[in-house]
C-alpha cells in the first residue's frame, strides 16, 4: 500500500547559479531551491524532507525553509573568503519524505549542479613592491619614463585588486607619474642644479582605496656621460733611478652602457724630441762600440771639429742634444775625408754604419741625396761606392775593381722603406759580405727589393776622394764641385773594413734605454693580447673584457734605465676603437695625450784626489820602470742635489757610475820624444772596456768602464825622462769624463821635479849617483890650487904629511856620503816599490810609447778616438 502511496521521485533543476558576499552566510541562487513532487498533496509522500549536498567537502548546507512547498535554502557553514577561493562547485539532491513519518520508502531527486561565486569586497589597500626605489637620470635630458613603480592589492576581485591610478604627493616637483607608475621628468635636469631628488608616490585600487603608506623615489642627476677614458692624470712624474712606473693606476673606460664585443688600445711614448729618438747612452761612438763588443778598426768619418779632425768644422752641428754630436746638412754642406783617414782596402767584408734623420725630398723627381761617396778625385766621374737617398730609397753602390772581379756582378743594392722619410731617427747598418748586402734598420734585417748588376771599373792611376753629405765630381766638368747633396741628419757615421757586425752588437748599439712596459705580466689576464714594436715605444692591447681591458691598462708603465737620463718631457698619446654586438651603434673613444716629465737626475760631482807634486833623483825618471805619475790616484763621486734618491747613494754620499775617457795633457811645451815619453803596458787594458791613445800632448784613456778600474790604469801611467838635465820639470794635468763630457771631474795638474846632483848638499837622501861611478880622484894641479906651498920650490917633510892627512880626511868624508847616500837611496826605492807592489811590470810586455814622428794632441786624438 506505502509503496503505491510514493509513486514519484522529487524534482529540482537541472543547474543552479548562487552568488555570495564574502563575509555573510546566504547563499543567492539563480534559479531559487525549490523542489516539486507529483505525489503532493499526499502527506509525506508529496512533501520535501531534506537537500544533500554531494561531492567536494563544500563549506555550504542546504535547510528546507517549507517542505510542502518544497521551498529550500543554501547557506554557508561558516565566512568564507574570497582570497582563499572565488568560486565552488558541487553536487545537490532533494528527498521526500517517503510514506510515514519515518521516512521509509523515500524517493530522492536526480542530481543537479551548484556553481557559486563569492563576491569580493574591498578590504584591503595597495601595497608597493619595493620599499623604496632609486633611479639615475643624465642631465639635460626629457626622459618618456626614468623608472617604474608598482602597487599590489591582496584584494579578490578585478574591481578591488586592481591599481587604477599613482598619484605624486610631494608638491613642486619637475616630475609627473601615469597611471601605470611610470615617472618622467617634465623638465630637463641640471647636474649643477640639483643633483638629487626624493619623492613621495601613492597608489589606488579601482575601488578608489589608497595605499596606506606612500612609496619614496630617489633620482639622482648626473652629468651627460661622455664614452671614454676617466681616472687618468696629464702628468706622470719619473724619478731616474726608480725603475718602472705605473702610468694610469686609476683609469677605466667609460662606455656609457654601449654593449661593447672587444676594445682595442694603443699607447705610443713619443721621444723622437730626445736624443736620436729616445734616450739612448750618449757615449762617444768608439766607447760604444768596445761596450756592445763591437769588432775594432772602424774609422769615424764625423768625429768633432779638432785641429786633427779639422774636415768637420765647416760643417752644422746640433749643440742642442743632449751630449749627442748630431750633424745637419741642408743641402749645402759636404766634407773631404783626408786621404790618410780613408780606409784603404774595404776587401769583401765592411761595414757601414750611421744614424740618420730624413724626411721627402721636395720636388716631383728628387735628386740622388748623397750620404757617403767614393769617387774619382780627377779626369773622370767614377763612383766606387756610395750610399744615398733616392725619392725615398736607400741605394747602395758597390763597383768592384777588375783586379777583383771580371764579371758581371751585383752593383746597386735598393730598399724601400718608410723609415728612410718619416723624418725620425733611425740607426743604419749596411753589412757587406760580396755579393751579398743585408741592411738593419734599428736592429732589423731588410734585403734589397731591387739588386741591379754591372761591369767592374776598370784599373786606373787615379785617386778617388771619400766625402760626406754630397758626391765629389773631380771630373767631365770646367771646375771640380761637390754634387748630390744631402739633406736631412747624420751622426755616428763610421767604416769598418775586414769585419761585418753580428745583429746582437747592432741591437746594443741602437737600444733605446727607455720605453713602455707591463708591470706584472704573468697577472695579466689570458683573454688580453698585447704586442710591443721593437723599441718598446708602442703598446697595442685588444681584449673583450671591458674590466680586462681596464686592469691590463693599469698595468702600463714607463721605464728608463739609465743612470742619469736625459730630463724633460715624454709625450703619451693613447687611441681606442671600440667594436659593438651585432649593427648596434658603436661609441666613439676621443684620443688622449698625456706627458711623462723626467725630473733632473742628481748631478755627480766627479773629484781627483792625489799627490800634486813629485820629486824624484834623475835615475828614477831614466831607470827602465820610470816613474809612476799618479800612484796614489783617487776617484770618487758624490751627489751634487739633497733629494738624491736612496739607489743613487752609496756609503757616505757617494754615488757609483761609470767614465768614458780620461785625458792626461803636457802643460807647456809638448814632449820630446827623444828625450821623454809617457808610457802605459797593454796588459793593464786586458779585461777591461778600454783603450787607449798617446802623443806629445800627452795620453787618452777611453771607453766606458767603471771608476775603480780608470784609477787602476791611471795609476801604471809612467813617465821616462832619460835626459833630466835637459827637461828639469814637468806638469801635467788630468781630467775624467761621463757620458761623453755632459760631466767632468776636476783638473788634476800633477808637477814632477827633477832632483839633480847639485842639490846634494840640501837634499842628500835623494843623491842617485851609482856606486860604479862613486870615484875619489885627487889631482895632483887640484890638491896644488887648493892647498899653496911656500915660496920655495920644495916642500917640506911637515907640508908633505899636512897634505896626506888632508887627502885622508877628504877620502873618509867622500866614503862617508857615499854610505849615506846609498843608505838613503836604498830606503827610497824601498818606499817606491811598496807603493807600487800591486803592479807588475813585465818588461817584455807591450807598451804604449810616443812616435817620435808624432805631434797630435791629446784631445784632439782622444775626440777622434771617442767621437
């Protein structure tokens, strides 16, 4: 019966829809809850008992407000919240009540689906994401946004979690803000202005709610940035003797925020002002050579103007380098090389050597600019050899006689290259080995690009004529004239026959001693290439790191080894280029100049110190060691400034370096080789970079050594006199020098007197009568005129003994003397060769002695030997 009672199921809609507010309970469904049954009105069976909820746990329930109606209500369990979830889903079923009270034999509806949205409201305010913000602006500059800020709502929905609008609180500001944060500057900015600003931002949702807290905003101005290098000084101080010196230990590259793939650096050290180029050791060209170990017998065709070299004084020189003995032609000067100088016999090995400073030839067709020339002194126009300019050529002509070769050989050696006319310094090495001519050019080989061949001269009785600056033409002309001449600069220019120099004594003969350097190489990174050209006065760097590049940079420094280098400035000149990813738009790098000042080097005060007067017996000057001038020489040097540096002293004030030459000169009237000369053994040179020349005017002792080893020489210099009688006294004067005369010592003048027999009397101890010639002869006419007898012709037996006694007395006075004077003489070459026992005298070693025939001056032969 129940069961025929509750024939049918509840119905309720397919789908319902709800919305509720976050923060309240009911639940507003679309359509409402509402549950039918075609049982009603039957009791129970057509009345609505309950509406469950199915699936996901939900926090909702469903209460049924009338159950014959079938009207229901959804409500939440308890707040629920938008930020935690928006919306639900689930399952909801209706039940009846089945046939009775109980509920038994209930029938449920099908199963229908809830969607509910939770309604957000607008409880919370923005939020920035950042603290504070901070921002940089180049002045001068409108910028469409410098920097953007941004708020966050915690809110649900669209409506109350979106930011609609920024707004600037602080008044009076050149700065504006949309309402997606962005801020821009309404004015251009001035650095000098103000350099700074600080501003305060506030944000609002579309709910019109506002941060509760506004936002600070730095901006700072900074000046318009210029792309390249910051951190350097314009004036780099060197210290001589403190070896090497950062240049920009604070330096780097401003880019300005270009996105840079590699930079390229050059630092160039422009020292073509100093010296020949650079500084470079100022010695004479001879001290040099025996320095570099450089092979001996070269002839110096452009020594300094002297009585003895006198072929150089018409022509210019440059007084204004440094100690450096530089000649100028321009085109109409040019020197005779006498006959007596010339070498004679170049044979098939010679060298030829010279600085040079050349620059282009004005002119369409320039005219050949003769350095050296080898020519027919008369009748004809032969050129034997020659070195000259040609449009900015180096020829070498070499025409070999037919007493040496009858075929057809090489005769012109050409090279061309840019040195000849970059109007700097450069040193020139020609290296004959017949047929075969190399060329170095500052230490670098270079063969001929063009060898042309020719016939040998033919043999002739004529003489030819060397000449510098231009070509003699003796012949094939009215009246014999120089031609060809040169224009530009030589110094050093110098012939050596039988020998060719090796490229290790050419390195040494052009090394600059200044120049750029890398200061702690190995910590240079891997990533950076670098490459010096042979001078050391150009850096090139490249890398791709910008803070490689600007370490490596840092690293660059000056260097001058020498002792007391040439002073003033140095000029510095660094270009970069600079290579951007892809087609970007690379920066420009502007070039920089700087200078190096290399402050004044303490002066050294070169002082001689010694006996300044000898004394001697005649036997002493003539005996076969004569006598030794400057035994007990001293040379010492000391520092001249107060702020000499610690490297530069030695003991007390002492400095250590080295000379070049040592002259010693006859004051008065010249020697005469007959009767005197000045003498030194060869053995005393050996193992030391000297020589030495000698004349009448006296003795050179050159080369670059050092001061213990000039006092060394010096002091087995002797003098032979081996006729005092004729030639009593003597003086001499000696002088040292150090970088070829940039600084002298004092003059030293030495008097040597000749002690003679009559001086007996006064000074006994230095009688030098030999013993073998010590002889008492009583002559019987003596004896009568000193002692008259009375007027009888007889004498008598009393005036007999009286004289025979006298004559006793007389022989033991004379022994006496002797004794003592022997004595004496004996205890004076005693003292003698204690000062002299660090000398060894080997008489069958060679000796430097005078040529009688020879009547050159000293300097003159030392300035021919050094310069």
């Amino acid at each position: 019966m129940s069961l025929l009672v509750n024939k049918h199921k509840p119905w309720i809609e397919t789908s319902y829809h709800g919305v509720i507010t976050e923060n309240t309970d009911i639940v507003l469904l679309d359509p409402p809850l509402v549950a039918l049954d075609k049982d009603a009105p039957v009791p129970y069976a057509g009345e609505i008992c309950a509406f469950k909820i199915h699936g996901v746990e939900a926090p909702f329930e469903a209460v049924v407000l009338n159950g014959t109606s079938g009207e229901g209500q959804l409500r939440a369990r308890g707040l629920v919240d938008c930020e935690l979830q928006k919306e639900y889903t689930f399952i909801i079923q209706a039940h009846d009540c089945g046939a009775g009270p109980g509920g038994t034999g209930g029938k449920k509806s099908h199963k229908a689906v809830v969607h509910i949205q939770v309604n957000d409201v607008n409880e919370f305010s923005p939020v920035f994401r950042e603290g504070q913000y901070h921002a940089a602006v180049t002045e001068g500059k409108i910028y469409d946004s410098i920097l953007q800020v941004e708020a966050t709502d915690l809110d649900c929905s669209p409506q109350y979690s979106q930011i609609c609008n920024y707004q600037i609180t602080t008044g009076n500001t050149p700065f504006a803000i949309d309402r997606n944060g962005n801020i821009r500057n309404t004015e251009k900015l001035s650095f000098d202005k103000q350099r700074q600003y600080e501003v305060l931002v506030t944000a609002f949702d579309c709910g019109q709610k506002r941060s509760s807290e506004s936002v600070a905003v730095h901006i700072d101005v900074k000046p318009v940035c210029k792309p390249g290098w910051q951190g350097w000084n314009k004036r780099v101080d060197y210290e001589p003797g403190t070896g090497s010196k950062q240049l920009f230990p604070k330096m780097h590259l401003e880019t300005c925020g270009g996105p840079l793939s590699s930079v390229r650096t050059t630092v160039e050290l422009q020292t073509s002002h100093i010296g020949k180029g650079c500084d470079r050791e100022t010695y004479s060209e001879k001290s040099l050579q025996k320095l570099c170990g450089a092979s001996s017998g070269s002839t110096d065709l452009l020594p300094g103007p002297s009585t003895s070299t006198n072929w150089t004084a018409s022509l210019l020189t440059d007084s204004g380098r440094d100690s450096d003995l530089i000649f100028r032609f321009d085109g109409r000067q040019a020197a005779k090389i006498p006959d007596q100088v010339v070498p004679q016999n170049l044979t098939d090995q010679f060298t030829i050597a010279t600085w040079m400073k050349h620059g282009p030839s004005p002119g369409v067709r320039a005219e050949k600019e003769t350095l050296l020339c080898n020519s027919d002194k008369t009748e004809m126009n032969r050129h034997h050899y020659s070195l000259y300019v040609h449009n900015c050529r180096l020829v070498f002509l070499l025409r070999r006689d037919f007493t040496q070769v009858d075929t057809f050989r090489p005769a012109e050696f050409h090279w061309k290259l840019e040195q000849i006319c970059d109007k700097e310094w450069h040193y020139y090495v020609i290296n004959v080995e017949f047929p075969v001519v190399t060329l170095y050019v500052d230490g670098v080989t270079y063969d001929p690009y063009l060898v042309t061949d020719d016939w040998p001269i033919h043999p002739s009785q004529i003489d030819v004529q060397l000449t510098v600056g231009a070509c003699w033409q003796g012949g094939e002309v009215t009246k014999p004239r120089f031609t060809q001449y040169f224009r530009g600069s030589l110094s050093g220019l110098t012939i050596r026959p039988g020998k060719i120099e090796s490229q290790k004594v050419i390195s040494c003969l052009q090394a600059c001693k200044e120049g750029l350097d890398i200061n702690s190489l190995e910590s240079l990174s891997k990533g950076i290439k670098f490459h010096f050209n042979p001078a050391q006065s150009i850096l090139v760097m490249e890398g791709e790191d910008l803070e490689n590049m600007n370490a490596a940079l840092r690293k660059v420094s000056y260097i001058n080894s020498r002792q007391f280098p040439t002073p003033g400035i140095r000029r510095l000149h660094i270009s970069t280029s600079v290579q951007c990813f892809g087609e970007d738009t690379c920066v420009s790098i502007s070039d920089i100049d700087a200078v190096v000042m290399v402050l004044q080097p303490s002066e050294p005060r070169i002082t001689m110190t010694g006996a300044d007067r000898l004394t001697r017996p005649a036997a002493d000057l003539s005996g076969p060691t004569g006598l030794a001038l400057f035994q007990d020489l001293h040379i010492i040097s000391t520092v001249t400034k107060g702020d000499a540096t610690s490297q530069e002293r030695r003991g007390e004030g002492f400095v250590i370096h080295n000379l070049d030459y040592c002259d010693m000169l006859v004051l008065g009237e010249e020697l005469r080789p007959e009767l005197e000369s000045l003498q030194l053994k060869r053995s005393a040179l050996l193992g030391k970079h000297l020589d030495a020349t000698n004349s009448t005017s006296g003795m050179s002792i050159y080369g670059v050594d050092s001061m213990s080893n000039y006092e060394q020489v010096i002091r087995q210099v002797r003098y032979y006199n081996w006729h005092p009688a004729q030639i009593p006294d003597r003086k001499f004067r000696l002088t040292c020098s150090e970088l070829n005369g940039r600084y002298t010592s004092n003059e030293f003048t030495l008097e040597v007197s000749v002690l003679h027999k009559s001086e007996a009397g006064e000074h006994i101890n230095h009688m030098v009568v030999p013993p073998q010639y010590m002889q008492v002869v009583h002559h019987p006419a003596m004896i009568h005129n000193m002692y008259p007898t009375h007027s009888s012709g007889v004498p008598s037996a009393a005036t007999v003994v009286i004289v025979i006694c006298i004559a006793a007395l007389v022989g033991v006075v004379v022994l006496g003397i002797y004794r003592i004077h022997l004595t004496h003489q004996q205890e004076g070459r005693s003292s003698d060769t204690s000062k002299e026992g660090e000398l060894d005298w080997d008489d069958s070693a060679l000796t430097i002695t005078v040529n009688p025939m020879e009547v050159k001056g000293t300097a003159e032969e030392r300035g021919e030997a050094r310069n």
